[in-house]
C-alpha cells in the first residue's frame, strides 16, 4: 500500500488539527522532528517517513553524486514515490490542513516533490534547501505559503542558490516568508522561532 512506502513514524493527531509531514536530514531519522512538530503543534498529526538511501549508512532522500551535485534520474523517481507516499496520507485524512517540514536534505525532496504537485500542502517549511536547478513555472505554487530558512554562511547551501529559489518561488506566486541567519548550516533558536510562528498562524 502506498501508506506503507516508507518507514515511518506516525501519530493520529486530534479531529480537524493539521497533518504535519516531517522530513529529516542526512544521516537523521524519522524522529529528528517529532519532538519539535509535538512542541509547536500538539494536537497535530504526524507522518514523518525515513529517507530510503544508505549514503554511508546515513539516511538521504535520494541519491548524490557529490556535495551539491544531485543524480537527478533517482531524484525524480524518488520524487514520483514520495509524491505517492504523501497523497495517500492526505487521502486518508480528509478535511485536514497539511503542512510539512524539511531539513537539509529533507527540504529538497519536500521541495521536489512542492514542484511537481503542490496542490498536496496548505504550508510548507524549507530548512536549508539546495536546490542547483531551475525548476519549470509552477502556477500551482501561487498563494500556498512557504517559509524558506538558511544561513547566509552556509558552505552546503550557498546564499545566492538560496535567494535563487525564494525569486523563483515569488515568481509562481507563493506567500513566501524568507527567514535568514548569520550562521551556517546549523538550525538556530531564531530560525525554529520563525518556523513555530509560520506553523502556528491562524
């Protein structure tokens, strides 16, 4: 079954509170975020699968030829069975708000997967993304709301690559919220802060 793609931490959530999809980062696991998720929201649904690529023996999305260089054949296949893998979720919990969550790695298949079928997510969150291509024009994208973070010292996730996918995503129409630190690729208190609020908007 499609609910069964991935290994995957799962929690019921109250009637009628958001869906949240949880995506960790290299080398993390389907808990990184379920602490956090049940702090910010808790009443909230969890889906937070396990990334299915051994890089190492650390957990990815999808496969990598080198730092920043993506092998983008596995990409898109990965992108096609995680798009499945949530779809069936959201289907099996009708009338629900959904929004997701990424890190690192975990943003970029959130992102991926954002590109290809965005009608899947009320919000989204993109921690530290690297995204090294353009993706196509994406109408869907217009009025969903994403917050994009990252470090303007980021040596994973440069800041012009950065503020390239915020352009883009203000180019489809998104209520984007861009929110960036001094630091590097580390998560900083301001950072999940920013990402507490976004979740929590009325």
């Amino acid at each position: 079954m499609a609910l069964d793609l991935y290994h995957h931490l799962s929690r019921p959530g109250a009637e009628g509170a958001p869906l949240v999809f949880a995506f960790h980062g290299t080398g993390g696991d389907e808990h990184q975020f379920s602490g956090l998720i049940g702090q910010i929201l808790p009443r909230a649904g969890l889906v937070a699968p396990r990334g299915d690529v051994s890089e190492h023996g650390a957990s990815r999305f999808f496969r990598r030829r080198a730092e920043g260089v993506y092998d983008m054949e596995d990409l898109r296949a990965r992108t096609r069975r995680m798009t499945g893998f949530l779809r069936a979720h959201v289907q099996a919990n009708p009338g629900r708000p959904v929004f997701a969550m990424g890190y690192s790695n975990g943003a970029n298949i959130l992102a991926s997967v954002m590109f290809e079928a965005p009608d899947l997510f009320d919000r989204a969150v993109l921690m530290h993304p690297l995204i090294p291509w353009t993706p196509a024009p994406q109408p869907g994208l217009a009025g969903r709301q994403v917050l994009l973070t990252a470090g303007r010292r980021d040596p994973i996730c440069p800041l012009p690559q950065t503020e390239a996918l915020a352009d883009w995503l203000r180019a489809q129409g998104a209520r984007l919220d861009l929110a960036l630190h001094d630091g590097g690729h580390e998560i900083t208190q301001p950072e999940l802060e920013a990402v507490a609020g976004f979740l929590r908007r009325a």
